[in-house]
C-alpha cells in the first residue's frame, strides 16, 4: 500500500483537506486549524512543531499536530486552554494512519507518546491503542478527570420536561426572576467584524465574574482569547452570546459550534446581577439558542462544577495515554 508520512507547517493547517474536500472530521474544536494558530501564535515559540501528514495511496489519512522536546512528542497545545486532544483522520484509513504515525515517530528518534486529555470516543484510544500494541509498544492509559456533556432534544419544553422536578422549577423560577429584573437582551457574535468589539464585552465581564478568573486572564491568555475570537469567527465556529439588563452588560458566553455540538468553553458575568443567578441564566439561554438552532449535543467540557449536573449534564470520561518503544 502507499503511505507517505510529510511534515507540514502551520500555515500548511487551514488548506489541508480530506478526501471529498471535507475539512477536519473530529469531533473536536481544540485539533482544528483555528484553534491551532490561535494558540501558536501566542504560545509556540518555546516549543518545537511537528505536524505530520499521512497520505494513503496519494489521499490524505490523517493529521498528527504534536510538538516534540527531548524524545517526546505531545498534542500541541496546552491543558490549561485545551480541553482535550485528538488526531484527525479518516475513518476508512486510521489503522494505517496510526501505524505510520508510529513506525515515523519512532524511526526520526521519538521514543514517548504523551497525550493527555482524550475522550472515549477518540481515535487515540479507539485507534492508536491498538496499533501501539501491534507494533510492541508500552502502553498506558489512566484515568483524567471529566467532562460534562448532554444531548439536546427537539424543543426547549422538551428539554425542561427531562429535568428532574426540583430543576426544573429552578430553572423557571431563575428565568422569571431574571426578566423580571429589568429588560432583558441577548445579542449573539458570529461574523469576523463583530469579534473583536464582542470580545471587548466578554472580557470585561469574565474578569469582574471571579477573582480566579481575572488571575488568570494574563495579557497573554487575553490575546490568544481575542486571537482565537478571530479565527473561530471566520471558520464560521464562533458563538458569543452576549446579555444585557436594561442595556448594562451582565453575562455572557463563550461558545463554540462544531458538527452538531455547541461547547461551551468559558462565560463571564457582572456580580451586580448575582441575586438573579445571572451565570446560571446565560447558560440556560446558550442552550436554549442551541436546541433552536437544531444542534443535538451541549458539551460544558471539563470540570464537574455542579451547575452543569443541575442542567443536564451527564459525565465523559477523559484519559491520559502514554506510549513508549
């Protein structure tokens, strides 16, 4: 069979396609090329790139974006703005893509694998797993914490009807409160012009939410928010709900839209508005526009924070997987 095994660059990532010019098939924002460069950008210069390419009989079968230091490759990117990884690949062509991964790796003198976190579902472990057992490596997979996801039915009713009783009265009970507080608005931020005024917005409300939160929105961390607005935006990914009271911004979310799921990577509020549970409302709001807009997944990504078990949310198991030859 012709594999061929190439290195690519990161401006080689947004023009790569696969067969029947189909971009990306994971399910998975944090492998796509916006997210990538976004975080390259601002991240990558400490670190050693190194995007692999397979080719099957002159189509491509999959794409490894790793960085590699001292003999061992990981994901690109970081857990700290990262929920989890995966490869790329074609479905019809992963046990020869991970195969050639493997034999490539090994051969230019990478001896460790480190990848961390992935789903259950992932090709990693559906696909690398095995193929690192054929071929003799050293395998091991260990628990990672989790995730938080549900599946959302046809209508809002629908979903407030799975509820448990008690949520579900909550859940009425927050919204009422809420548009009896004042006026209430829900802008939504899609297109490439919007992002960066949105962005403003957002930013000014996730630093005022939480202490945490603002220690951690580096100057740095807020650059690659703002670049990966961008990005995000002109694959057509990027969802920012914006919330005001009375025309005063008081939440909003950070969401992102791939295949048939929303993820909801991050959200910010105003503390004026706490009484309200304006947190809890904004999230509420992003997943009723998500049922209207026909998506059939709400991924809350990582972390077991308990709101997201009030509003349906169900846990996925993540893994770390390490492979040594």
């Amino acid at each position: 069979m012709d594999v061929r095994v190439t290195p690519v660059t990161m401006s080689d990532l947004p023009g790569l396609r696969f067969p029947g010019d189909q971009p990306w098939p994971q399910r998975n924002p944090f492998v796509t090329p916006a997210w990538l460069t976004a975080w390259w950008t601002y991240f990558g210069r400490n670190h050693r790139p190194l995007i692999l390419r397979v080719d099957v009989r002159g189509r491509m079968a999959g794409v490894a974006p790793l960085m590699v230091q001292n003999g061992t490759a990981r994901f690109m990117g970081s857990e700290d703005l990262c929920d989890h990884g995966d490869f790329p690949s074609n479905p019809f062509h992963r046990e020869v893509f991970f195969s050639a991964l493997l034999r490539h790796l090994k051969d230019m003198g990478v001896h460790r694998l480190m990848l961390a976190s992935v789903r259950p579902d992932s090709a990693v472990l559906r696909w690398i797993v095995p193929a690192a057992h054929a071929a003799g490596c050293r395998v091991s997979v260990l628990p990672k914490g989790v995730s938080m996801e549900m599946g959302l039915p046809a209508s809002w009713e629908a979903y407030l009807g799975a509820l448990e009783g008690k949520q579900r009265h909550e859940v009425r009970r927050k919204l009422r409160r809420a548009s009896e507080a004042g006026r209430m608005t829900l802008r939504t931020v899609q297109h490439a012009a919007e992002a960066s005024a949105g962005m403003d917005g957002f930013l000014r409300l996730f630093r005022r939410s939480r202490p945490d939160k603002r220690r951690f929105l580096t100057p740095e961390r807020e650059a690659f928010f703002r670049a990966l607005a961008d990005e995000l935006s002109r694959a057509g990914m990027l969802r920012l709900n914006l919330i005001e009271i009375d025309n005063r911004p008081a939440a909003a979310t950070f969401c992102v839209h791939l295949g048939n799921t929303t993820y909801l990577y991050n959200s910010g509020f105003d503390p004026v508005f706490r009484d309200i549970s304006i947190g809890i409302v904004s999230k509420l709001m992003s997943i009723r526009e998500s049922i209207e807009n026909g998506f059939e997944v709400y991924d809350f990504l990582n972390g077991t924070e308990r709101y997201k078990y009030r509003l349906g949310g169900k846990e996925v198991s993540l893994s770390s997987c390490v492979v040594e030859w």
